[in-house]
C-alpha cells in the first residue's frame, strides 16, 4: 500500500525534514504536503528547501475542519504526522483517518503530557521532577491530547547535572532515530 502522509508541526520542522529525507528511497512513501497553524513557523521555509508545498491553517480553520480535510482529500493523503504540532486535531480529523494520525510526545507519557505540555516545557518539567529518564513517546491521536494508544517508546538517562537542555538534546536525538523507523513499520 502507498502511503501519502501530510505532516503538521507549529515549530521549526526539524522532524518533518527528519522524516522526509529518511523516506527518500522508499517508493511506497511520499509526503506531498506540509500543514501548520503558524504562519512564519520555519517549517515553511523546510518544505521549500525539500519542494514540498506548505500550508497555513488558523485554530479557527482546526476547529471546524472541513478545509483542511478538503485539502487532505485534494492531496490524496492517506496518513497524517504530527511531529511538534501543537493543536488538538479535531474529531473530524479522527473520524476520517481512524488510527492513521500518529504523534510524537518529548517524554515518557503518561508523564508530562497533556494540554500545554510541549517542548523545553516537558524538559523542564522532566528536569524539575528529579527524573532519572525521559524519552519520547510515539501515539495514535484520539480525542485527548497525549491519550492515544501508545505504539512505541524510547527512554534515555536522565543525569542529575542534566538541564533542560541536555535533556531537549538526549530526545531529540531519539526522535530523529525512531520516528522515521516506527513510520516504517506500522505503515510499510
């Protein structure tokens, strides 16, 4: 089967590029769309480098849902990717690509997850709560953030001299490793 995944980020992009590059061998995968919900996020400015067409949707665009999911049908998405997007995917989303919606979280969940539990604020909660690991967390989307059934988890020390940087680094470094794969092997 092909798979045509749309992938949404808020931020910089950099697992999406990720991903991107890691797939360009593989006929069955392509990725003609990039969606955020922030304007002048940098992920733009990825997706031209990788001559993948961007979009920009408002919150307001997510909530009612009915464009984006036209423009999903449009691209003939069969898949979507949320790798740091930061908006609750809306039911609609859900309803027309059931278990086909797959998030990346920067910790271990059920810890640290939840509504405005993203990036350096994870890692500092991490860092806060005297954690000795954290890791990253690979979920299908439900209707909850970070409630989805977990497919994948990978751990990494967490030292008591970590900041919250060190620790941004130590996860990072397992997403752009396991994303890619775990992809792979659930929809290969």
């Amino acid at each position: 089967m092909d798979c045509k995944i749309a992938l949404f980020a808020s931020g910089s992009g950099s697992n999406a590029e990720n991903i991107i590059k890691h797939f360009l061998s593989y006929p069955n995968f392509s990725f003609p769309l990039i969606i955020s919900n922030k304007r002048d996020a940098y992920v733009h400015q990825r997706a031209k480098m990788l001559d993948v067409p961007s979009l920009f949707f408002g919150k307001d665009d997510f909530l009612e849902g009915t464009e984006i999911l036209n423009v999903l049908q449009k691209y003939e998405i069969s898949h979507i990717v949320l790798g740091g997007f930061l908006l609750k995917i809306p039911q609609s989303l859900i309803d027309a690509f059931p278990e086909r919606i797959i998030n990346i979280h920067p910790a271990l969940l059920p810890k640290f997850g939840g509504k405005g539990m993203y990036g350096d604020k994870v890692h500092q909660a991490v860092v806060d709560a005297k954690e000795t690991e954290s890791g990253i967390t690979i979920h299908y989307v439900n209707a909850n953030y970070d409630e989805g059934n977990i497919i994948f988890q990978a751990k990494c020390k967490i030292l008591p001299t970590d900041t919250a940087e060190d620790v941004a680094n130590k996860v990072h470094a397992l997403e752009y490793e396991y994303f890619p794969k775990i992809i792979e092997k659930i929809w290969g």
